[in-house]
C-alpha cells in the first residue's frame, strides 16, 4: 500500500503517502489528478485541512496553487 487519496462531495481532499514513497512526487501527480476530477464534477473549488505541524504538505499544496485560507485549511479555486 502506497497511500490514499480521497476527494469527497463537498469538495473536501484528503490524502496520505507511506513515509517509504513520500518526496517522490507521488502526492504531487494523486492532487493534480483530484483537481482534474473537481472539474469533471463542476466543483468550485477544492479544501484541504493540513495540521500546522505538517509543513512538508503544506509546501506541497502551495507550489500546487492552494491558497491557505485559515489556521488549517487550503483551498483550490476551479472557477
């Protein structure tokens, strides 16, 4: 098992790498494929709740284009 990624209906994505597969972009290319199916299902955006300890998704969802909106949530505007 490498991880899981999961975009829910109310547009909430969440997603886990195992630590031996993290830093070979695999998260990178699972978001972009979220944010590919956000638009096939006429989402307006995409939000993610990241901890403030965890500064590596942060960096991660930011160089993707995520904005942060409060203390632990990013978010994806598709529109």
């Amino acid at each position: 098992l490498v991880g899981d990624v999961t975009l829910q209906d109310n547009s909430e994505l969440s997603i886990v790498v195992s630590k031996e597969y993290q830093n070979l972009q695999i998260g990178r290319r699972c978001i972009s494929e979220m944010i590919q199916l956000a638009k096939e299902k006429k989402m307006v955006k995409v939000t993610a709740q990241i901890y403030p300890f965890n500064t590596q998704s942060q960096r991660m969802f930011l160089a993707l284009g995520f904005q942060k909106v409060d203390e632990e949530w990013y978010e994806y505007k598709l529109i």
